[in-house]
C-alpha cells in the first residue's frame, strides 16, 4: 500500500487565505481574527489528519466483470472494507492507478471512478464504476487508487493497493442486416430438423436403463412399474442449422509495406468486427456457430449453440494477436466434410481458394452494406483515438 | 440521499446567518431587514414552485452594477475599508442568491458568507456579534463537510454524463446510486461533532499561544475603526471609531465612610494642551515620592489627617501605573514600598517609570478642599496665566467663540468687556456651556464611525454639523467653548463612579471610562464639570430587584466575559495565564510528591524494614513496572497472533495453539521487515511461491516454515515441542536470510 499527499489548488488558495489572515490579526490586532486563524490553521491540521487515519483503515477488492465489450459500458465494481472501529469514512473515490508514461490497460479502456459516500465502521460495501472499453483483448489491472479529500477539500490524500487482475474486452457487435444472414443460412440439406440421435431435445426417442447422471425427472414411472429395473425417457437431439464462419488473417500486415500496414490492420479488426456480428445473429436466430480463424495457429471452435458456447467464441476472436506470425490458408478435410454453412470474412480482397466453393465470401470494404453502421461510426470502432473524440 | 438533499437548505441558512451577522456587526437593522428580505424572496424565487434563476447575462450585468456601486461606495469612504469591502460582499451576495445553484455557485455563496464574517470580524467585537460567530462557525463547518458530499456526488454524476460515448444506440449505463452504509446519517453528525470539537480546542490553543507581540512593530495604519472601552492618558478625536463597551472588570473599589455620596470622579490625566483634534497633557517637572508600605504618605509637608477626608482603596485586576484618586489627593497608602511621581501643578499620582506598576493601593482625599490645602499641595505655585491654543484655522476659532458669546448673551451672562473674566463668572459660564450641551439637541453615542471626516477640526465639527459623539467630544467642546471665552479648563481622563456608596465595596468597569472638565475656582483650585448628559452614564453596581435587572446584569456579565477572555486577551492575558498555570502544575507535582514520601514513610514504618524500606519499596515499584510492560506486551502479541491466525473465538484448547503458531506470526514480521508484506488476500504457500523469485533459500526456509503452520493450524492436532522449536529456528534462518540478500 502507497500512500501519498496531493497538494492542488484549493489547497494553496487556503493556505494563502491562512496566511493573509494572520497577517490581517497581527495588524489589526483584532483577537477575532486570531481566533479565525486558530480556527483555520486547525482545520488544515484536521484535514489532513482525518482524511489520512480514514484512508489507512481501508482494504480494497475489486471485483471484475467476466467481460466487456467495445462500446458497451462495463461495470467494474469494488468491494471496500472499512476495518476501522470507530471511525467511518466519507467521500472516496476509487480508480485504477495508471502510472504514468506506462501503457497498459488504458489503451484498450477508458477508466471510470466510483464513488462512495459513506462506509460505516467494520462495513464493507460494494461500488461501482463504469469503465467504456474502446478495443478488444486482454485488459491488464494492477493498481487501485482511493482518493479523498474529506473533510474540508483542502487536503488530497490516497492510498494505492497493488491488485492484479484481468479480464477479456469482445469485439463490438453490430446489428447486421437480416438479408444478409438469410443468404448465408444453409437451406438445403441442413436446417431445423430432428435428428435421429438422443439429446436433450424435446422430442420423444426411446426408453433404456437409467444411468448413473441420468435426472430423476426423466424415469418413466408407468415402465418402470412393469420391470423391476428403473427406465428412463430419452429424447431426440435438436439439429438446428449450421454456420461456421471463417476469418481469413492469413496474409501479415508487413507484406504490404509500412504504410500499407496500418490500414490492413484496420481491416483486420473490422472483419474481426464483422466476424463477431455474423456470429451474434447467427446465435440470435437459433443457429449452431463455428468459428475457424485461418492464418494463425488456433484450434476450430465445432458449431454449438448455448450462451457459453458462444463467449467462447467471442473470448476466441477477442484474443486474437494480430502481431502474431502468420500461416498460409490451409483447408481443412474435416471442415470441408461438413454438412453446414460457411461465411468467410477477408480483411481485404477476397481469397476464394481458402474455403469450399458453396461458401459465402465478405470483406470489409461491404461492411457497411453488411450492417446498420455508416463508415465514419465503423472508423470510430477500431481508433481508440477516434472513439474518445467522438464521446467527448 | 436525505443528508445531500439537506444541503441547499443548510447552505442557505448559513448564508442567511451570515447577513444577520454582519448587519449586527454594523448595528445596522436597515441592513438586516433589506438584506434579509431579499435573501428570503431569493429562495421563494428559485427553489419556489417555480424554481426560476436569473439568466447569466442578467447576473453578470448585476455584478457589473454591484461592482460599480461598491467603487463608488469606496470614493466616499476610502477610510472604512473593512465596511466598504463588507457591503460589496453583501450586495454580491443577495445576487448570487438569485442565481443558478450548481456546486460551483454553492461554493461561491458560501465563500461570500465566510468574507461577510471575517469582514464582521474587523469591524465588531460585540457579544451579539461574537454569538454570531460562534453559531456561524457551528454550522459552517456542518455546510462544509456536507458541501464535499453534494459537489463530489454532483461532480461524479457529470463526468459519468460526458464519458458517455455520443455513437447512436449505445447501451445507457444506470442512473449514479450514492454507494452508503448504515447510519449514514448518525455517523456524520457524529463526526461533525468530533471535528468541531477537536477544531474548537486546537484553534483555542493557537488563539491562547500565538504571540500578539507580533504585531507591534507593523504599521498602525490600518488599525482603527473599533476600539474597547478603557481608561486612556491622552484622546485623539481625529480618528473615527466605534467603541464598544467593555464589560471588564477594571478594578474593586472601597470608598470610606466619609464620602457624602454623589458621583465620584476618580481622575487619572489632566489634559490641557489641545492641537490637532488632540489632547496631551503638557510635560511638567513631577516631585518624587516614595511609601514604607506601613503608614500613609502625605503629599505634602505639613498635612497629617486633614479634616473631612475620605479614604478610597481601589484594587486593580491587572496593575496600573497610573493611580487614580478624586479631587483633590492628599495621601497615599501601599502595602508594599513603592515610589511614586505627583504632580503638583495638577495633583495626579503616578508611578515612578523605573518601579512596577501596583496592583492595590488607597488614596486619602478631601473633595472640598481649602485653598491653603491645595496651596500645599502645588509646593505654592499658583497657576500661571499663560495663553492657551484652541483651534489652528482662525474662522473655526471665530465661529466658536460666536456661538460661546451667543450662548453667554441669551441667558444674560455676556463676556465682561476690557478686562479678563473673574473666576466667578468663568464658573457660570461653564454651568451653562454644560447645560447647552446636555439639553442642546446633542446625542451621546460610542458610534462615531458614521460621522464624515472633513478638513475642519473634530469639535467644531462636533459642535456644527454631527452632533454626536461620545464623552471625549462633549468634554472637549465645552472646554474649549470655556476656553473661547478665556476660562482655562482642561479636560481630564478617569473613572466615573455615578452612584458611590459609602462604605460598600463594588466593581467599576473599564466602560465606567470618562472624560470630564475642570475650570479653575481660584489660582489654585478647580471645579469639575461634566457636559455628557447623565443619561449616558452607566451604573458600576450591580442590578437589584426584578427580572430585567438580573437579565441585564446576566447579559453584562457575560459582555464581560466575552470581553475579558476573547476580546482583550493579550500579552498581559497569556502571561497571566502561563503564571497561573505553571503555578498551579508546579503546586499540584509539590503535593504528589509528597502524598507519595507520605505513603512509603507509612508503609515503611508499617512493615518494619528500617532504612533499607526504600531500597525495597524501589525494587517492589521496578518489579510492578517490569510485570506491567509484560503484561502489555503479552497482551499485545496474543491480540496480534489472533489477527494473523484469522481467529475471531478461542475455543477452550486454542490458547495453546496460539503460543504453538506464534513462530508463523514472527516470521510474516521478519519479513514485512525484510520489505516482503504478505498481502492479506494471499495464501501463505502461493506468497512463498512470489517470494522464491526474489529470494530462493530465504524462500525455501519460509515454505518450510508455512508448511509446519499449516500442519499446525489445519492437521486437527497440536504441533510437539520439536516442531515449534523447529519453526523458531526456521524463522531465525529466514532472517539472516533477508539480511544476507539470499
């Protein structure tokens, strides 16, 4: 724990009140004056004795949320202890501590305070601050500050706690355009049908021996009175249509020159972009989603559908490093044997080598066909730099 | 929620406060009463049903007009800054009342407010006033610690408003909750109250110690514009100020039986050189005089007991060089020697400038004396017949001669012509300049701050235009309206007692000060004359009979305290108190001591031990202090042990364990020492683990340590001898270890 004094203005406009007080006592001899000035030298005393005693009782926990994404406000929230006996502590506000000169996750969040009014001796209390994410990836805390100035304002004190913890920013999710999902959902040989294997569907499918795991919820009692054994009801496994959807990073930004690079570095994070909102709709409208991205050494994600499944997805396209060496476009035998949609996002031009020839080609120069953004709004989204000058 | 929509209420009772207190610094009820409305429709107007303000521009162009106004108020008045400065805040302040009321404006009123009273604070040292303060100082501190609050909660709300991204259809975060505890209410009351307190002490402490000798080599310039009520050795009516009645306690007088009753004039300067608006007293040769503290000195050779003497023993509450006596001084009486200076031509008493000045002493003297005794008394100099100065501008002298000449004709008393006035007629013309100015349309009043100062002289101004004044200014016009008719009188400084009772005790105040005038009978005597209209003289004695009476006097009584104890502490004051205290520490260590030597005398003599029972009472004492600091420190370390062990209750077996695990307390001691604290959050194996990077053996030796702990703390059993011993050894080598860098 760091503990430091901010000496800021107001600070310097009471001590220069302070001292032209004195100065006004000893010349006029007034002893109202002196009393004034006793009464106005103590408060600095006071100042910064509360509001370091207040600090010293405090112990900090944050509490970070699993994810956030880009443009989306993010609770972070902080657990605070007020270990003292006596003494309750007003007015802190808590942040994250960026040393200066050191980028971390500053670059990829914009910081929120939270502010607490009041914690009552041995209380612990919860606040919240809003953090506004402004890229994807790993966010890296470290430090907390909590800052106060009770009980005159005069006086800055904080304390530092070194907490380390981290958590995941998603791409943003743009609200893509229905066609265009219609024309990517396979509707031939796949769609929403039954298929003829268990699951956890609705549907009935047969009757076997209850196993260990199995709920007590599906024994089919009426059987089970006939046998002296416990049966149970299985039922069918859904299959609802497929869509695997494959971002295509496999040509690395040097190729293209330095100057080139950063604008293919801004079309890579829009087909991330992009990739994340044809995952999203697909989820949304009840479709299993897969996820390949080809280029860079990472496992294919096989298509489900579950609230789980897909953060896996989006946590998988979040920590794409596009600093990474980069692969040549294989096509894989076993995704290309499967029976399912393929939508593939290129950064640039079009590479229709990399994925089978049913399949559905996008690139970031469409985007803005593709979803409700114009151009300028999808500039924003990939330029932290951008992003804070159109929120401020 | 309910404490931060508190503030706009308090912080406009704290403004309002504020005017009625620098209204009643000003003794001004127009000023309250204007000020005060406006304040009130103020609120009606802005937080009313309507909840309207004015708009920037309108505020800013009122500014500019009140801006304006108080420049001009300045030109008028560019010797009363303090008020000048005073109306400018209150005027600023009655339009920022009408304002917007965000934060920023809440902290601009309230900063107006603190100028009121600190302006306030240079211009009064009534009790009314020093009440204000008082509850301004209360509420002020409440205001502010509840301003933090409301501005941080307004300041918080806004920035979470900006850094809301401007993008379309982007997800709203919830509306800003104060995040609060319990008894949010209760617990900032009581911190208040705890502040106050300790502010109250702290700030009495450094108004009691600060030096007021500071201040005595700066300029005097800007000094001025309230002075207390006291007794002074010269009078300066040049300087415009307000005087406040002073409820101290200037001295306990005992008056002997041989007074006849009546007002008595205990006189103390003799002014009779007047320049300038001022009065000083001329520089004559004084005959030295000493006392044996045993018997009375008489001031003169060839008194002893007079006739018809009155005998007055006065006792000061702080010592006094000058020693005030009623016409005329014949003895002097001391307890202890003393020398003395008297003047003979104006038989007034002083110390000697190289003796200290004396706290008690009685004075011996005949109010009607025969000339033969005065005659003594002045060493048989009779009283020259020497020219006296008035005025320096010749048309002020003439028109109060005018006016003296006017005055002596309507009542058919004119100025003798050709030759000089006898003392006879001089003696009725000062009864009726007296009775002029008693009955004459003139007003008493300590207020003469008020009264525009211009290039004429202060009595003639007095006289002509401002009529109004205080003591010094009637004793100063009818000595010179005497003197404009060519009757010597001088002006003379005391204390008026009105009501003396012979052989009763009673306290004079220092606001019994006065100023009176004496005109010769004779060559060598004189009369006392007192133009200020009785009215304006108060009683030194106490109020008897009905409630008002004791209210009166309660009020008078703390007047004097208020007084006494803030107004007029000084020098003197501190040291004083630093005397008393001392005293009373260095008495208080004398009896402990003692007490003490009393109790091992008896406990020596109790159990037999001979001499040598001191030597064993000492070696008793050192063992008791020896067990005590054992005692702590045990204590200390078992509260210690059962923090680091996380364990809130000790079960019947666990104090053991305590001393058992003692070794794993020391060793997250030896290595906070070391610069490695333990975050509270860590485990002990996964701290260890963050330690092996930096330190490996030491690392090594501490996980083997943590690794006993555990077996200790979690294994359900106790550790053996062995293994605490192997834990201190454990420990001992995790120290050397941080000591040696491995």
């Amino acid at each position: 724990m760091r503990r430091r004094y901010h000496l800021h203005l107001p600070f310097l406009v009471y001590c220069g009140l302070t001292v032209l007080v004195a100065v006004a006592a000893i010349n006029g001899g007034s002893n109202l004056l002196f009393w004034v000035f006793g009464a106005m030298a103590s408060a600095l005393l006071v100042s910064g004795l509360l509001s370091g005693v207040m600090l010293l009782g405090l112990s900090v926990r944050r509490l970070l949320p699993a994810h956030g994404v880009v443009g989306e406000p993010m609770s972070v929230r902080y657990a605070i202890r007020n270990r003292s006996r006596l003494l309750p502590a007003f007015n802190l506000h808590c942040r994250e501590h960026a040393s200066p000169g050191e980028s971390g996750w500053q670059d990829r969040i914009r910081g929120g305070l939270a502010w607490i009014m009041h914690i009552g001796p041995r209380e612990l209390v919860h606040a919240e601050a809003i953090f506004w994410p402004t890229a994807r990836g790993v966010v890296d805390f470290d430090d907390v500050e909590v800052r106060t100035s009770f009980p005159f304002g005069i006086l800055g004190k904080s304390i530092v706690v070194t907490r380390p913890h981290g958590t995941l920013v998603f791409p943003p999710v743009l609200p893509l355009r229905q066609r265009v999902l219609d024309a990517i959902v396979p509707a031939a040989d796949v769609g929403m049908k039954i298929t003829q294997h268990p699951g956890a569907g609705d549907d009935y499918y047969g009757i076997r021996e209850l196993r260990p795991g199995d709920s007590l919820r599906h024994i089919a009692w009426k059987r089970t009175a006939n046998r002296d054994q416990l049966l149970c009801v299985e039922r069918t496994r859904p299959n609802p249509p497929k869509l695997r959807v494959m971002l295509n990073l496999s040509r690395a930004p040097a190729e293209d020159g330095d100057a080139a690079a950063a604008t293919r570095r801004r079309r890579e994070e829009l087909a991330i972009i992009l990739a994340a909102s044809i995952v999203e709709a697909a989820d949304a409208s009840g479709l299993e989603v897969g996820l390949s991205v080809l280029g860079l050494a990472t496992a294919p994600i096989p298509p489900r559908r579950s609230h789980w499944h897909r953060n896996k997805i989006m946590a998988a396209l979040a920590e794409i490093d596009l600093d990474q060496p980069r692969l040549p476009a294989l096509r894989s035998p076993a995704v290309e044997m499967e029976r399912i949609g393929v939508a593939v996002v290129h950064p640039g031009r079009a590479d229709l080598a990399v994925a089978r020839e049913d399949a559905w080609h996008f690139t970031t120069t469409q985007m803005h066909h593709l979803v409700d953004r114009t151009e300028a709004e999808l500039a924003t989204l990939v330029t932290p730099a951008a992003a804070a000058e159109a929120a401020s | 929620m309910k404490l931060l929509r508190s503030f706009p209420v308090m912080a406009f009772a704290l403004v309002l406060l504020s005017i009625a207190g620098f209204s009643a610094a000003q003794r001004s009820v127009e000023m309250f009463l204007v000020a005060g409305t406006l304040a009130a429709v103020s609120w009606y107007v802005t937080e009313g049903p309507r909840g309207r303000t004015l708009p920037r521009w309108a505020s800013t162009m009122l500014v500019l007009l009140v801006t304006a106004a108080g420049v001009a108020d300045f030109a008028v008045h560019p010797r009363d800054i303090p008020g000048v400065l005073g109306r400018f805040s209150l005027a600023l302040t009655v339009v920022k009342l009408f304002d917007r009321r965000t934060a920023r404006d809440h902290a601009h009123l309230m900063g107006l407010s603190l100028l009121l009273m600190l302006v306030g604070c240079m211009s009064s040292y009534d009790l009314l006033f020093g009440v204000f303060v008082a509850a301004y100082s209360l509420l002020g501190l409440y205001v502010l610690l509840l301003f933090q609050l409301f501005a941080a909660h307004e300041r918080v709300t806004e920035r979470r408003r900006r850094r809301l991204p401007a993008v379309a259809g982007t997800r709203r975060p919830p509306q800003l909750a104060p995040t609060i505890g319990r008894h949010v209410g209760l617990h900032f009351r009581g911190l208040a109250f705890v502040i106050a307190v300790v502010g109250l002490v702290s700030s009495t402490l450094l108004f009691v110690i600060f030096p007021r000798s500071l201040g005595r080599d700066l300029g005097r310039g800007a000094r001025g514009g309230v002075t207390a009520a006291g007794f002074a050795d010269r009078i300066d009516l040049d300087v415009g100020t307000r005087i406040t009645d002073s409820r101290r306690v200037a001295f306990e007088m005992i008056v002997g039986d041989g007074w006849r009753g009546g007002p008595l004039y205990l006189r103390g300067a003799v002014l009779d050189d007047y320049r300038d608006g001022r009065w000083r007293a001329t520089v004559t040769p004084a005959e030295p005089l000493g006392t044996d503290g045993r018997s009375i000195r008489w001031l003169a050779r060839g008194i002893l007991d007079p006739p018809e003497t009155v005998r007055i023993e006065l006792r000061f509450r702080t010592p006094t060089s000058t020693l005030f006596s009623p016409y005329v001084p014949v003895g002097v009486f001391t307890s202890q020697p003393r020398s003395f200076r008297f003047d003979p031509a104006r038989q007034t008493l002083a110390t000697d400038r190289d003796d200290p000045p004396v706290w008690t002493y009685a004075v011996i003297a005949q109010p009607e004396p025969p000339a033969p005794l005065v005659t003594a008394l002045s060493g048989g100099r009779r009283r020259p017949a020497r020219p006296f100065h008035t005025f320096d501008r010749p048309d002020e002298a003439a028109r109060v001669v005018e006016l003296a000449e006017t005055l002596l004709t309507e009542v058919g008393h004119p100025r003798p012509v050709g030759q000089p006035p006898s003392p006879e007629w001089g003696m009725r013309a000062a009864e009726i300049f007296a009775a002029y100015l008693q009955t004459g349309g003139f007003t008493y009043t300590l207020d003469v701050s008020g009264v525009v100062r211009t290039a004429q002289d202060p009595v003639t101004e007095f006289l002509f235009n401002s009529r109004r004044g205080h003591c010094e200014y009637f004793a100063s016009a009818h000595a010179l309206l005497c003197r404009a008719v060519g009757v010597d009188a001088r002006v003379v400084t005391g204390y008026i007692v009105p009501d003396a009772t012979p052989g009763a005790s009673s306290l004079v105040l220092e606001s019994a000060a006065h100023a009176w005038v004496e005109v010769p009978i004779d060559d060598v005597r004189v009369a006392t004359f007192d133009p200020t209209p009785p009215d304006a003289l108060d009683s030194a004695e106490d109020p008897t009979g009905g409630l008002t009476a004791r209210l009166t006097f309660l009020v008078q009584r703390l007047e004097g305290v208020w007084m006494n104890r803030v107004v007029q502490f000084d020098e003197r004051s501190q040291t004083q108190l630093l005397e008393r205290l001392t005293a009373g520490s260095a008495t208080r260590m004398k009896t402990g001591v003692e007490a003490a030597r009393r109790w091992m005398a008896q406990v020596n003599r109790a159990f037999y031990f001979g001499p040598a029972g001191y030597i064993w009472l000492g070696l008793v004492g050192l063992a008791g202090l020896i067990a005590v600091i054992a005692l702590v420190r045990a204590i200390r370390r078992y509260r210690a042990l059962r923090r680091t062990l996380g364990l809130r209750t000790i079960e019947p077996g666990e104090p053991g364990r305590l001393r058992q695990l003692g070794f794993y307390h020391d060793l997250l001691v030896a290595l906070r020492r070391g610069g490695c604290t333990k975050p509270p959050w860590q485990p002990p194996l996964a701290f260890i683990g963050t330690l092996a990077a930096g330190h490996p053996e030491t690392a090594e030796a501490a996980r083997a340590a943590v690794e006993l702990y555990y077996r200790g703390r979690y294994a359900g059993r106790g550790l053996t001898r062995a293994e605490v011993a192997e834990g201190r050894r454990l420990v001992a080598a995790v120290e050397r270890g941080l000591r040696s860098g491995s």
